[in-house]
C-alpha cells in the first residue's frame, strides 16, 4: 500500500482570510442565521459542533475505487495539521455516496472540545481520503477540500442549523459543497462531554478501518 499525503494547500487561518476593506474583520460583519444568546452575556467555557453532513462536494466520481470524508474543528489560533492530529478534533471517517454529480456524505457527529484561553473563533474544515486501486496496489491520498467561516466562540450562544457553503482551500482541488451543522457556545455546567486526546493519523485510522 502506498500512501500520499497532503493537506489540500495552504489553510490561510482566520486572520488572513477574514481581513478586507480596511482590515475589518468579515466576521464582525456577518449575520448568522437565529443566533440564541443568553440574555446576559456569559463567556463560554466549551464549544459544540453538530454536524449533519456534506452536500454537492463536486469531484469527478471514482471508478477504481472510494473516497472517505472527515471534518475538523479548528481554533484560530491552530493550524490544519495540528488539528487534525488530535483525536477530539476529528469526526470518524465516513464513505461518501456519489448521488448525480457530486459526493454526500452524512455524519451526524458531534465534535466537544474546551475553548483554550485566547482562542475567539472556530472553523470546520472539511477533507477526503482517496483510497483507489492500481495495478495491484492500494493508494491513498489525502487532500482538503475547503472551510467555513469563522464561528465566534467568546460568549455562551447558540447557532441553529443551516448549511454553509464551503471557502475553498488555498491550493486545494476547484470544488464546491456545503456542510450542514450547528455550534454551541457553553459554560462549564453544560453535560457536554469533552472526549480525551490522542495522537490522531487520518490515513492510518482508515487504513486500519478498511482493512479488517
């Protein structure tokens, strides 16, 4: 089995993607649909992502073999790479269906985590294995696909479900898709419970799942 690994290009962060016009933040500009705030604003301790699933990912359609999907919750102050090495960050790998002309892939997954001290947003980033076959030998290949906006994670709030399109990746593959999920910002009482952290390999956890 040979293996390919990369991260879809360059993740920009939220600094350099969300700076236009006169720096202004795009984030401080953007509405989101029925945010539910607390009457008082109360900072959040944990942050809870509700992801249903990922729609109309337009890739060519595989014939020789799969692709598995994965989303990634990401903090300002992170990077891709780290993320994704941390168990908690990710959900399971999920095979995608090809319906018409594009990849869906439902997850129904939550991803719990603690705020770190001086982190104010969150993303999901949305990523792919291809796994395909050739001449004998098995390929797998990671790549990104692209990321929402920014979340803002400072106070206890809630944004309800809606899909969001997905920011194509710097350097990623030409696509298009939405992710449909929700965030919750929460204080410490919360029931949520924070999964426990480990070192965490994409590729080596679907190879170990597509292999037994």
């Amino acid at each position: 089995m040979s293996y390919n690994k990369t991260y879809g290009g360059q993740f920009m962060g939220i600094g350099a993607v969300a700076k236009k016009n006169n720096n202004t933040p795009t984030v401080a500009k953007r509405e989101f649909n029925k945010v539910e705030k607390s009457a008082e604003s109360k900072k959040a301790d944990k942050v809870v992502i509700s992801i249903v699933g990922v729609r109309g990912i337009n890739i060519p359609e595989i014939t020789n073999g799969q692709i598995y999907f994965l989303c990634t919750a990401i903090f300002d102050n992170d990077d891709v790479k780290m993320s994704m090495e941390k168990s908690n960050h990710n959900t399971s790998l999920v095979l995608g269906e090809y319906i018409v002309s594009s990849y869906h892939v439902t997850f129904d997954e939550e991803i719990v985590l603690n705020i770190p001290e001086g982190n104010n947003f969150i993303r999901c980033y949305v990523s792919c294995i291809y796994v395909t076959e050739s001449d004998g030998t098995r390929n797998m290949k990671l790549e990104g696909i692209g990321y929402t906006d920014a979340y803002v994670i400072k106070d206890c709030k809630a944004y309800v479900y809606s899909s969001c399109k997905l920011i194509k990746a710097v350097g990623a593959p030409d696509t298009e898709g939405s992710i449909k999920m929700s965030v919750k910002c929460v204080d410490e009482k919360h029931p949520s419970i924070v999964k426990e952290e480990r070192p965490f390999n994409a590729l080596e956890e679907l190879k170990k799942k597509i292999m037994v």
